[in-house]
C-alpha cells in the first residue's frame, strides 16, 4: 500500500517509521536538533513550497532514512493511512 503525502509524492506505507505535526513535535528541543541533522545531511525534502504541518520519517529497505514534509496535517496523513489500509495489524 502507499500513502498520498501531497503533490506527487507517495511513499510505501511499509516504509514509515512515523506521522509526527511539526508545531507540537518541535517543541522538544531534541526533535529541532534530528531534524536541522537531518536537514543539513541532505535527507530531508519538501513536497510543497507551502508552510509545512506535518513530517513523515521513512526508513525504506535500503537502510537510508529520509524525512519528508508536508503541508498536509497529521491527522489527515493518518486517516489516508487508515482508509488505505495502513492498519494491517487490526
């Protein structure tokens, strides 16, 4: 299964490690720091030009984790991931 994460991007839902919203997940000071590491070591992209909600972290098979963010919120990501059958445990 895949997930819509904005634009033209879809992602494998087996990838996902976690849907986090960016304002309440920053506030802690260590998510900043792995997100600016993140950023500064190429692995972070940006689907929309648009003030971004929510970031998705990936870790496909390769084994190269990339973080992508999303003017789309969280919640609305977790239901697209709900209704496409992200559930798969349940």
């Amino acid at each position: 299964m895949y997930l819509h994460l904005g634009r033209d991007m879809v992602i494998r839902m087996s990838d996902i490690v976690g849907i986090f919203d960016l304002e309440t997940s920053t506030i802690s000071n260590t998510t900043r720091d792995y997100l600016a590491s993140e950023q500064k070591a190429g692995r972070v992209i940006s689907i929309s030009r648009e003030m971004p909600k929510s970031f998705i972290v990936c870790c496909p098979k390769n084994g190269r984790t990339l973080v992508y963010t999303s003017q789309i919120s969280s919640a609305t990501l977790l239901r697209r991931a709900e209704f496409s059958g992200g559930d798969q445990n349940a």
